[in-house]
C-alpha cells in the first residue's frame, strides 16, 4: 500500500472510532438579511447585514455579520463597522456605514441589524446625491418575531 493511502486509511479509522456528536434541532429558527447600494456621479456605496437565532431546550444560539465598501473615483471613500454584544451573549448589534464623496456628489449607505434572541431586524438605508438634482433614497427592511417556546 502507497504511504498516501495508508494514512488515509488510518484517518479514516480514526474518524469512524470517534464517538459522534449529534446536532440538535432548533425549536425556533430564523434569519434576516437586508443590503443596499447608492451609487452618483464617480461615487458609489454598499453595506449588507444579516443575523440568525436558533432556539433549542438548552437555549438560545444567535450569529451577526455586517459589512460594506465605497468607492470615489476623484474624492474620498470610507466604510466602517461596529458590532456589539451584551455579556450572556443573547443580543447581537452590528451597525455598517459607507460613504463616498466627490466634490458635492455624493452616495451612502448604512445597515442596522439586531437579534435578542426572539426578535431578528435588519435595515438598510441608502442615499445618493448629485448638486443641483433631487436625491435618491431607499430602505429596505427585514424583522421576525420568533414564536416562544
């Protein structure tokens, strides 16, 4: 037997002797996500959210991520996010801001998202500008309440 194969076969013996370990089946579940983009003249931002919970008898199991990018072909661009926690560890903020900036063109776009645990939200807002034209808004917005137990 090729040395490859060996260790392959002694990897997998060693695998299929582990005890294995059981997922447990949520009894409330869900996710939201929500994302938006601006874009003007050079400019241009995004940012996106989006959060899980899942509920079981030995408690609760909550994930955030959030992040965004801006562009200016002449001025200037920034994205920043901050994420928030509590110390059990139950409710989740995550908060994302981009922004771009040309002259007085400009585009943003910030997204909020949050879960306690019962209560899932996440929203976004966007907004782009060109002086002298009226500005171009938008909101997009996803919540669920998650049933008790």
């Amino acid at each position: 037997m090729k040395p490859i194969n060996l260790i392959a076969a002694a990897s997998m013996a060693l695998l299929a002797s582990g005890s294995a370990v059981l997922a447990e089946e949520c009894n409330a579940a869900g996710t939201v996500g929500s994302a938006g983009s601006a874009s003007a003249g050079g400019t241009s931002a995004s940012s996106v959210g989006t959060a899980g919970t899942c509920r079981t008898d030995d408690g609760t199991t909550s994930s955030i991520g959030s992040g965004g990018s801006a562009a200016a072909t002449d001025g200037k661009a920034q994205s920043k996010t901050h994420v928030n926690d509590n110390d059990n560890g139950d409710k989740l903020k995550a908060q994302t801001k981009a922004q771009a900036v040309d002259k007085g063109t400009f585009s943003k776009s910030r997204t909020k998202t949050s879960t306690d645990g019962s209560t899932l939200d996440s929203t976004t807002r966007t907004m782009s500008h060109v002086p002298g034209e009226k500005p171009v808004k938008n909101t997009t917005n996803q919540k669920i309440i998650l049933p008790e137990q």
